[in-house]
C-alpha cells in the first residue's frame, strides 16, 4: 500500500529517511514530501499558506491510483487531515505521529516565535523537557543542521473543513510524549473534538519525545506497519459509520500508559511558559 509521509515543522521529506527505509522493505511504497516553502533554507515562503501544504498533499494523492495511507508528524497531522477531509475516498488511513486532527476554527500553533515572516526552529529552551526527551546532544545537532524555516501562514492559518465524509476514513494516534490515557481524558473533556467522530480509531504509544523519527525511528517504523497491517487484514471495511456523539467515549486503545503531560495536539510542541 503506498503510504505518504508527511513531516511536520521545520523539516523536509528526508527526514524519514530512517523511518522510510524499513517502510520500503516490508514493500510498500513510500512517498516522503518535502512541503511548499521547506525546499531549503534559501527557498521563497512568501505567502505560503495552510492550504498550500494540504493542496500539496491532495496532489500527491491525486498521482496514485490506489487508496493511500497518509502518515503525518505533529503540524503535519493537521496537513494530513485537510487532505482527508479533501479526498476521504483515497485515503484508507490517516496515522498521526504525537499529533492529531485540527476542528474547525482551529491553527496548528499561533504562538511559536515569527521573524520576517517565518518560524525558525526556536531555541531549545523554548521547548518543554517533555518534547525533547531522548533527543540527544547529537541528535539536536543533527536536527538544528536540518531545520528550514516553517512558513508563518501554515501554523496560524484557520482550519475549516467541509467534508463530513472525513470521519469515515479510519485513525491511528501514535502517542509519543503525550500518552494514551492523557489523550483520552483530553477527549472526555471536549478537546480533540474531531477524533472521537471518527468511525474508528486507535491509540498507541510510542513512549518518547516529539521527534520520534530521530530518537526512536525503527519502534516508529514498525508501529506505522502494525496500522498498516490492521488496515490490510480488513479490505472492504475502509468506508465506516462515522461515529454518533453518544458514542464518542468507545476508542480502541493499545496498551494504556499512565497519563503524560498536557500538550498542544495539532503540533505536540508546548512551549515552555516563563
């Protein structure tokens, strides 16, 4: 099954590469984006918006003739569900990495620092310790070498989607630095408002921090597969029943950890309040 990979802020598809590659091998296709503006650091993201990275994406789509599982990390979850909400027929599941959907209304990160109209990686004090768990000194270097710039327009733009047959393509959650059992009491208490409508989906935790293509790429790897493999084993049952809202207090879960701290679910970055 292809499977699109879909970075989140401040890095392009090569990012995946050590995620990508065991995707490869067990057979799948695999597409890593490189979204409008993340070219490299001398590229034009003047004007580039929230919806240029989901058109991006729907392109990406568009070129495959089959269903397509789209992966998204952190602000790139929300891309992937502006591409679900724009092509839920082509999508067979939607996986957020220590990510999730965006409700209407709502921004991936409006408060991450600006500077002439882009969003630098920020300094590591700006991040929770919680983020930054198992990303090493040599890994933050690596990471910091990397980083481009992240267009301003595609964290504060406001999400409207549209399409209701969104909530019938089926979600994995992969829990990094928030856990499962956090992200259902978030659920209980009306946040995450758009994933307790969907037909189905599931939780699983992948204990570390926010960038787990770099601290934990292989468990990452052979989590997205699992998803993958549950998609397989059941052709034909892709198209679900969205949920109705007396329903929303069922998700299928996969090994409960305790409860994590609280974070901004679109980019799973929290900055650190002085």
């Amino acid at each position: 099954m292809d499977i699109i990979l879909i970075p989140g802020f401040w890095l392009d598809g090569d990012s995946w590469n050590e995620v990508a590659a065991p995707l490869r091998a067990a057979g799948h296709p695999i597409h890593q984006l490189t979204l409008p503006g993340l070219e490299s650091r001398d590229a034009d993201r003047t004007g580039i918006t929230f919806q240029d990275h989901v058109d991006a994406v729907v392109a990406a789509i568009d070129a495959i003739d089959t269903p397509v599982v789209l992966v998204g990390h952190s602000g790139g979850g929300a891309i992937a569900y502006g591409a679900v909400d724009a092509r839920p027929e082509k999508v067979a599941r939607v996986i957020y990495v220590d990510s999730g959907p965006l409700s209407e209304g709502g921004v991936i990160n409006d408060e991450l620092p600006v500077v002439n109209g882009e969003i630098p990686l920020p300094d590591w004090s700006v991040f929770e310790d919680d983020d930054l768990i198992d990303l090493t000194d040599a890994l933050r270097e690596h990471f910091r070498a990397i980083a481009i710039p992240e267009p301003e327009r595609v964290a504060s733009d406001v999400f409207h989607p549209t399409n209701p047959a969104r909530y019938g393509v089926p979600a994995t959650v992969i829990c990094c630095e928030f856990r499962s059992e956090q992200m259902r009491k978030w659920m209980e208490g009306g946040f995450a408002a758009e994933l307790p409508l969907t037909a189905s989906y599931e939780l699983v935790d992948l204990p570390t921090g926010h960038w787990p293509q770099f601290t934990k790429p292989a468990e990452l790897a052979a989590t997205i597969l699992a998803a993958v493999a549950r998609e397989l084993s059941s052709p034909g049952a892709r198209r679900r029943t969205p949920r109705s809202p007396a329903s929303r207090s069922a998700p299928d879960t996969a090994d409960p950890l305790p409860a994590g701290p609280a974070s901004s679910l679109a980019i799973g970055v929290r900055l650190r309040r002085s």
